[in-house]
C-alpha cells in the first residue's frame, strides 16, 4: 500500500509523536511506502489569534498541499493522526477530493471536547459532550486557559459538526481503548466506523530485570497526570522505596523542589526512549497517578514490555483496559494520595506475588501489544477502510 500519514506536531514529544513515528516505521518494513504531511506547533507564534481561529476551522494551505500530494502520486490511504490546530479538518476534503479513503486515530477527545481531555481544574468534566456548541468549554476558557482560544477550537468543532464532517468524511476510526470507542459512540460518532486498536510499542524492549530497588513515573509533568499525588505520596513513601521521575512539563519547578525536600526522589529530566526503557524495566514498579481519562497509556504498556507492573489510579479509562489488579499491577483511588501509599507498601510486602507480576506483566505484552499483531489489526482497519470508500450506497 502507499499511505499518506499526517500529523500535527506538538511542542513537546510525547506519546502521540512516538505512536505516529512507530507506525510509519513498521509499516515500512512490512513492505508500504509512507509519505508524510506534517505541521509543527513550534510555528503557532507566527499567526495572530484571528488568523489561528480560521486556520484551524479550515486550512486552505492543508487543503491545497493535501490535494497536490494525492493528485501527484495514487495512495490507498491518507491516515490523520492528529489535525489541530494548523492542519485543520479540510485535509478530509481533500481526501475525499481525491477519492481516497480516510483513517483517524483518536490520540485524545479533541472531537468532543475543547482542551481534548475531559479535565478542567484538576477533576473529569464532561459538560461539553453532546452539546453541538460547546459552550461550557468556552465560559471556562479550557483551551490554554483563555476564553477566545476556546471560542477558536468550540468554533471548530461546530463549524464540522454542521458540516458532517466527523460522520461522513472519516471512513474509519482507530480508538486506543474500548472505553475510548464507547465515549465517541455517545458523542455522536457512528459505532460502525469505530475500531479498537492499541498503539504500537515497536521494536521490542526486552525484559528488564526489575533489581533497580526503585519505582518509577515516566511522563508529561503536569496536573492531569497526578504529579501532586505522586509527590504527596512519596512525602510518605521515600524512606521506603525510592522514586524515580523521568519527564519534563509546567510542574517541572515543583518536581525539582521536591526532589531537593525528600533524598530519595530523584528527577532524571526528558531521557531518550532507550535510556527510559532501561530505567522501566529495573524499576520494581511503575506508578501511573493520572487524573484524566486517558485515551491510551503508552508508557504503562511499555512498562509491561519490560515486565515492570503498573499501579495505577483507578477510574481513569485506559487503566481499566490496561491493568488488571493482582495480575499485572494494582488500582488506587483517583488523586488519592493516601490509598496510593497503602498500595505500595502491600505489593512491597509480598514480594513472591510482585515477581508473579512481572511475569504476567510481560504475557500481556506478548499477547496484546507487540508489532506484528498491532501491524495486522492496523491493515484489517485500512482495508475496512478502503471496502467503506468504494461503497457506491455510502454517504457522501
């Protein structure tokens, strides 16, 4: 196949960017040829907010360099990572234009909700889900904290929804969790264009050894993933187990102060995924404190490729998907800084069953997540993909 893969990039590398580089890579080496369209989110500043607000209702420059790529060479797919907000949702027009069949992966919520997680000041908000003007979003200005951002992305969202655009221009869906596919089914998405499908965790790491003494936090430093419940925890936990913290992000000044208050939290700072990997799989265990539900948790599944158990708070999505307690890792309530640390301390105390989890930890790996079953549930949903294009009865 030749694929046309487009991605808007963020500021900071995170999960999303890893996700859409693997799977351009091991489509490759399966044989297909990926071109690539891509914005970055570095190049923001050089808009006015005005020219911002269009551009991501309806990018002319997508649309144009879209229909340009799809007119220069026959491709069998164009998969949309991620649209917002310099891309734009008219790239699906120019797909269309072009008779050429579209996938989207759903990486966050950005269809049904302005700041894309369901989460406003520290707590799950879903006020904006099914309300075809999101207005809740814009009264609280959820988008970077501002009202008019807000009012850019709820104009989006309207602008699309009115125009059919989620309905009738995306052939096929990819959602991360089935949790994640049943929300979008609420928001309004057809359920029959919605298909399960993990991320990729490519190549595989190898089994850690789990000898590290330590447990770990690997992520975006920031308060929806429940950095103040991690520190509030290890406030109690240090003298006990170690932590190691590996990311950056706005709560990084925070890290660093407790990093200097408790000895025995230690801030490694952003590591390249091969020196996370080593870090993970000598950890005795993964700590994963995010408080908003998440669409997927790559790093909790790459934490079970090196056999290291997750605990991780309960309520949030993906981990109802991802870890089941007592066999690969345990639950603690949501922001709840005391029931982690009584977590900790009873898997500490039974170390035979913490060996059981990290073998069970790995089987899961093996027989959910690794490269050749994700690439085979990816072609499955290309060729849906391609079937639903060519149906003369679809709507157009």
């Amino acid at each position: 196949m030749k694929i046309l893969s487009i991605h808007n990039r963020y500021t900071q590398r995170g999960g999303e960017e890893e996700s859409y580089e693997l799977e351009a890579e091991i489509l490759q080496e399966n044989g297909h040829q990926v071109d690539t369209y891509e914005e970055n989110n570095l190049n923001l500043k050089k808009f006015s907010s005005s020219r911002l607000a269009f551009k991501t209702v309806w990018s002319v420059e997508s649309y144009r360099q879209v229909k340009q790529k799809l007119a220069s060479s026959q491709h069998d797919i164009v998969h949309v990572h991620n649209f917002f907000p310099l891309i734009s949702p008219s790239v699906y027009y120019a797909a269309r234009k072009a008779k050429v069949p579209v996938v989207q992966t759903l990486q966050n919520f950005r269809l049904l909700c302005p700041n894309a997680l369901f989460l406003r000041e520290g707590k799950v908000c879903e006020q904006c889900l099914n309300k075809f003007v999101p207005y809740p979003g814009i009264f609280h200005g959820c988008y970077r904290d501002s009202k008019t951002a807000s009012a850019g992305v709820a104009a989006m969202l309207t602008v699309h929804r009115a125009l059919g655009t989620w309905k009738n221009l995306v052939d096929r869906y990819i959602a991360l969790t089935n949790y994640d596919r049943d929300k979008f089914i609420q928001g309004g998405i057809p359920a029959e264009k919605i298909i399960v499908k993990p991320n990729i965790i490519h190549p595989d790491p190898g089994v850690g050894k789990g000898d590290g003494d330590y447990a770990v936090f690997v992520g975006r430093l920031s308060v929806e993933k429940g950095i103040d419940t991690l520190l509030a925890a290890w406030s109690k936990l240090a003298p006990k187990i170690p932590l190691k913290i590996v990311g950056e992000g706005p709560l990084a000044d925070k890290v660093a102060e407790a990093a200097e208050a408790i000895p025995q939290v230690e801030w490694l700072g952003y590591k390249p995924l091969t020196e996370v990997f080593e870090v993970v799989g000598k950890a005795k265990m993964f700590i994963y404190p995010s408080k908003w539900n998440e669409t997927f948790s790559r790093v909790a599944v790459e934490a079970f490729a090196k056999g290291t158990p997750v605990i991780a708070a309960s309520g949030v999505a993906a981990m109802a998907d991802l870890v089941d307690p007592g066999r690969t890792g345990l639950h603690f309530k949501i922001g709840n800084a005391e029931d982690l640390v009584t977590q900790v301390e009873w898997l500490l105390a039974r170390p035979h069953l913490l060996k059981q989890m990290r073998l069970n930890a790995r089987a899961e790996f093996e027989s959910r997540y690794t490269p050749q079953e994700n690439y085979q549930q990816l072609m499955a949903v290309y060729e849906q993909a391609m079937a639903q294009n060519w149906n003369p009865n679809k709507t157009a």
